[in-house]
C-alpha cells in the first residue's frame, strides 16, 4: 500500500476512541499496519481495527495496561513477534480525576501519574532500547495537552502528569537525538472525546469555555491526528524536541471564570 507512512509499523495506546483512535485510523489510513492497544474495552478496539481496516491499512491487537510494566515490554514485543518492527510509539493512554487539591488520594495520585508519565516513560524506554540495538531511527510522539503549562484547577495530577511529560520529551529529544530517534509533543485544548463528555453536557461551563477559545470551537480528533501524521512521517523528520499545541487559541487566551 502506498501512503506517507507505507511499510510503518505504529504503536498508539488507548486507541480505542478519541484522539488515540483518530490517530490509529489516519495512520492506517497512509499505509501503517497499527498497533491497537486496549485496556479494558475490547470491542473499542475492535471498532479501530475495522476502521482501520476500511481505511486501507492493517492492524493487530494487543491488550496492555501502559501503567503495568511488563504490559508495556510485552506491547513492544508483540509488535516485533508479530509484525517485525515497530517504528512510531505514539503515547496517547491517559486519564484524568477531578479533585480539589486538598483531597487528592494517594490511590487517585497514582493512578493518574502511573498511566500519564510512568506509562510513557516506560514504554518509550521498551521502543527505544530495540531501535538502539539495531541502530534504527524512530519517533516518538506524546499526546500531551495544554495542561503541560496551563493550569487547570481542581486537576492537580492531571497538571503534574503533563508538565512531567514535557520535560521527558525535551530530554528524550537530547539523548535520543544522536540515535535519530525524533520526539515531539502534541498538546490538544479542549476536544470532543469521551474524555470531556461531563463538560459538553453542561451548556453554561461549554459555553463559558468556547469564549476563552480563539476559533470559537471545541477541536476534533482528526485535529489532532493530522499533526500526529505531519509528525511520524518524512515531512515531519527534522522536528524534535518541540512542542505543537491544538487547541484553537486556548493557550494564549485562557482565564478562570
């Protein structure tokens, strides 16, 4: 199959809906055979496979909790068992738990922390040690979000997770550069997934939102896939070590009501 990323093999975790989804599909979409990483939703990622699948592109399944770590070192090796590669690891699993700072738990604590850094951490570490052992370039994309330098009250975790993240891109994209291993964050604002669903059901907090937005919109998956695919193909190949926000404008007119 012919595309911008023809012969690629991708991982993308939590790709069985939103942004993570969107990126499986676009991908598979330009040539890649996808690794579709699950947790829990099986028939989630089934859904991806057959989108997948209808774009033009192959996929596999493979269940993995990126917060366990042998689930991480298996999710790499399943990629090299089964289809003798691995290429792009896009790091998009993550969560979040609403809770003033006064009454975080330790449980919710690590929770949060454990899929959104120590995740990423781990399983670039599993991509980047094969590639370095056969001396093969890489990239590495993180699905960050403006909450790396924005604050967001009441979601303190969620902000540790994701400026831990982003020093772990700018450092990674130091020691991995000689290795011609890419890393780059992408930091979407506020997008129609799953993951917002509470916030789009009340109209006063959506809309109150929608005003600190430059472009008037909540942005959309595909938003967000297109810069993953400018990133883990050749037109992306001299980009490390950057951050791009998706956000239509949050970041830079952001203000508590």
């Amino acid at each position: 199959m012919s595309g911008r990323l023809a012969g690629k093999v991708a991982i993308v975790t939590g790709s069985g809906s939103g942004i993570g989804q969107a990126i499986a599909i676009r991908f598979a979409s330009e040539g890649a055979t996808v690794v579709i990483d699950y947790r829990n939703h099986i028939d989630q990622a089934q859904e991806t496979a057959s989108k997948a699948e209808a774009a033009g592109g192959k996929s596999i399944l493979v269940k993995a909790d990126v917060s366990n770590l042998a689930d991480t070192q298996n999710l790499v090796g399943q990629a090299y068992s089964q289809l003798g590669r691995c290429d792009i690891l896009v790091n998009n699993a993550g969560i979040e738990k609403e809770a003033a700072f006064c009454d975080v738990t330790e449980a919710d604590y690590d929770a949060v922390l454990n899929v959104n850094l120590k995740g990423a951490f781990f399983l670039a570490q599993a991509f980047v040690r094969r590639l370095r052992d056969a001396k093969l370039p890489g990239r590495i994309i993180n699905i960050s979000s403006v909450h790396e330098d924005m604050v967001f009250p009441n979601f303190s975790t969620y902000c540790v997770s994701k400026g831990g993240i982003r020093m772990l891109m700018r450092d990674l994209a130091v020691e991995l550069g000689p290795l011609n291993i890419t890393v780059n964050n992408i930091a979407p604002g506020a997008i129609a997934t799953p993951i917002n669903n509470k916030l789009m059901d009340n109209k006063a907090q959506l809309d109150a939102l929608l005003k600190n937005i430059l472009l008037g919109r909540m942005g959309t998956p595909d938003d967000v896939s297109g810069v993953a695919l400018f990133l883990a193909s050749d037109d992306g190949a001299y980009v490390t070590g950057a951050t791009y926000f998706v956000d239509g404008g949050l970041i830079r007119n952001y203000h508590e009501q």
